[in-house]
C-alpha cells in the first residue's frame, strides 16, 4: 500500500494535472513515440491523431490522483483498462517504458513544482497502479488460455465468410486455420485482430465487437467502413475470403449478465448494434423467457445492417420487439416497413412499451448515448439497470 505522505503529495499535485490538462498526456505520447517507435505497432494512431486517447489516458491519470486515497472507486476502470490491455498483448515490461516518459513528461511540463519528492511520489504510486494492472491482467491471459478453445497470444484464423450488412456495414466470418475449437465469450465482448500488411504503415491492431452468439467453432465481425480508415477499408476491399489474419482472444467488460425473469432492452445507433446482435442472437438461442425489446437508429435504409434479420427473428419469437428510427429517409424507404419512426430516437414514444425492472444496454456514438443515458433518467431508470460500451477511448456520458 501507499503511505499516507506519498498519497498526500500526489493529491497536492491535482492542481498542477488540472491546468496542464490532456496537453501533458500529448506530450507523452509525443515523446514516447519519440523514443520508443516500436509502441506505434501497439497503439492505434487514429486515436492519437483524433485527441481521443490522450484525452482519456488524462481523465485516468487525474481520477486515480483523486481517488488515490480510495482505489475501490477505481475498480471498474481498472478492470475496462485491464480487459483493453489484453487485446493488445501488454507486457509487464512495457509499463516500465510507459512510466518512464510519464515521470519524464512531468519533469519536463511541470517545471519547479515538480521536486524530487513530487516525481519519487509518483514513481511510487504509478508503480503500485502498474503492479496492480499486471496481476489483473496475467489473471486474464491464464485464462483465457486454460478454456477450452482458448489460447494465448496470437492464433491464425481464415476468413471464411465476407457479408455486406449495408452500404457501411460488412460482417466477417473467421474459421482458426488449425481447425479446433474457439472459446466461448460473453456477448458483448470483442475480438481483436492483428493486421500487417503492404498497405498499411505499422502493424496494427483493432477491435471489434463480436456480432453473433457463441458457437465454439468461429466467430463473426462487423466492421464499419470508416472514412479515411486505413484498417477498416482494408478489411473491406482488399482481404478477402481465404486470407489469413492473427487474432487476439475475446475480452471486455461489456457483457450480456441477466436473469431468466429479467426483461432486457438493446439499444444502439450505426454500427452500434454490433455487440447488441450478439446479445440478441445469445437471449434467443438460450430461448430467453422475459420480453426483449430491439431498439435501432440509423441515418437511412442504405445503413441499417441486419435489417432483415432482426425482422425475421421478430416474426419468430413472439417475445421480441423491434422498434427503428431513420433520422434522414430515403424516398425508397417505407414508414412501418423499414422504420418505424423518423428522426432522433425518442423513448417517450414507446414509454410504455419499457418495463421499469428491464435491463438496458446501449452502443453509439458519444452524443447518442448520453442523450439515451438521460432519456433513460427520465423515465425513472437506474444507473444499475444502465450498461454501455464505447468504441474506442473510453470516456464518461
């Protein structure tokens, strides 16, 4: 444990995180790059270049300066970070490299408030936090491979299967080429994979949310083609069925945990529904007997993947419920056909549809899923009953 003069020091050092704000987390990155351009294979640039991962990596660092003195409130942050670190393969070695550039970015942007009992106060405790990541996540890779079907590290899978959900929207079968089993996951969780190729300019990995129940023999992707995407297009255009690729085992704190009594209520916005059709796929196949409700908001017809699917799967369960929002409608599309609502998503319009001991998780965008968080409020919904995943760098609603 810390001691009380390390945590005291730590917090005194709030103001000073507070003003220099995610540029300290910039310059970070920038200098660990810097020296250690092999980490550039690990981390997903598109997220340094958006701002979106040193904003996060910031919001971690001031939390756990806040909270230093009551790590319980830090749990289910550490286990979100520890469960991402896995899909990335972390080696306990790489934190002493990240603790290096981190004392040395404070050192280097602090100035003269930072002293040698600042930096030896941080030392200490971002090697506590450190020790305690590389436990979880140890704990995460033993097993993972101890189940059956699992593995450790990368595993070779074929694609074996490239369908088009939508104009955005393609889904990925991957078969492992040794022809044995995979691990079952909890719905919800991702899948990430590994991918060197020509076209891209690092090794690069990526995760998506995998997008059908367990099975024990593959497992599905859908992947969103994102404009400028280097990953996603390639993944789109260019490999192909037969092509091989390295994946990383399932991982992630987002995941389907209801009752047989339990009503649960699935709501997404674009490619957010990927985690939610796994969901969906496991409450079916387990012949769930509370009421599911599907709720779905897109741009248009060309963009609603699983459409048909989900339509089908209403006609043959009489316990599932589907209800779709088209923001901007095309002309083609048909009002009680295709969608059923024009516009933002509205839970009012379907409040009594909603039972008030249903279970509600939700994918999207950012700005979506803080508008459902407080349409949810409004209706009298728990933050217990409220579950969410963010694609990408974590932030709070």
């Amino acid at each position: 444990m810390l001691d009380s003069r390390t945590i005291q020091v730590i917090k005194s050092t709030i103001p000073l995180l507070e003003s220099a704000g995610p540029a300290l987390t910039t310059h970070f990155y920038q200098r660990m790059f810097k020296h250690n351009p092999e980490l550039k294979d690990v981390f997903n640039l598109a997220h340094q270049h958006s701002g979106g991962q040193p904003a996060a990596l910031f919001n971690a660092i001031a939390a756990y300066a806040h909270h230093i003195d009551n790590l319980a409130a830090l749990g289910a942050a550490v286990e979100r970070i520890a469960q991402k670190h896995t899909g990335f393969l972390i080696k306990p070695e790489q934190y002493a490299i990240v603790g290096g550039h981190l004392l040395a970015t404070l050192q280097e942007l602090g100035g003269d408030a930072v002293t040698e009992e600042v930096l030896t106060a941080w030392e200490q405790a971002y090697g506590f936090l450190a020790n305690i990541f590389i436990a979880r996540e140890q704990q995460i890779y033993q097993s993972q491979a101890e189940q059956a079907g699992g593995w450790l590290g990368e595993r070779r899978f074929t694609i074996s299967a490239k369908t088009v959900e939508s104009s955005v929207i393609t889904s990925l079968v991957l078969t492992p080429a040794d022809g044995k089993a995979v691990k079952d996951f909890i719905p919800g969780q991702y899948l990430s994979v590994k991918l060197k190729h020509p076209d891209l300019a690092h090794e690069e990995i990526r995760q998506y949310s995998l997008s059908d129940a367990p099975n024990g023999t593959h497992y599905r992707i859908s992947v969103k083609r994102e404009e400028g995407g280097q990953v996603s297009n390639l993944l789109h255009d260019v490999l192909q069925v037969g092509d091989e690729i390295a994946v990383i085992p399932p991982a992630g704190d987002f995941t389907l945990q209801v009752s047989e009594a339990t009503p649960v209520v699935l709501i997404s916005a674009g490619v957010g529904q990927t985690p939610m059709q796994s969901m969906l796929n496991q409450l079916l196949k387990q012949k769930h007997p509370s009421n599911i409700t599907w709720l779905h908001a897109c741009e248009h017809g060309a963009v609603h993947g699983f459409k048909t699917a989900v339509q089908t799967q209403c006609q043959l369960h009489a316990n599932l419920t589907s209800y779709v929002w088209y923001r901007t409608p095309n002309t083609s599309d048909k009002l009680g056909e295709d969608y059923d609502f024009e516009g933002q998503m509205s839970l009012k319009a379907i409040a009594d549809s909603l039972a008030p001991s249903a279970h509600y998780y939700f994918c999207g965008p950012i700005g979506f899923m803080s508008a459902i968080k407080q349409q949810l409020l409004e209706l009298g919904v728990t933050a217990d009953k409220m579950h969410y995943e963010m694609f990408g760098p974590h932030a709070e609603l």
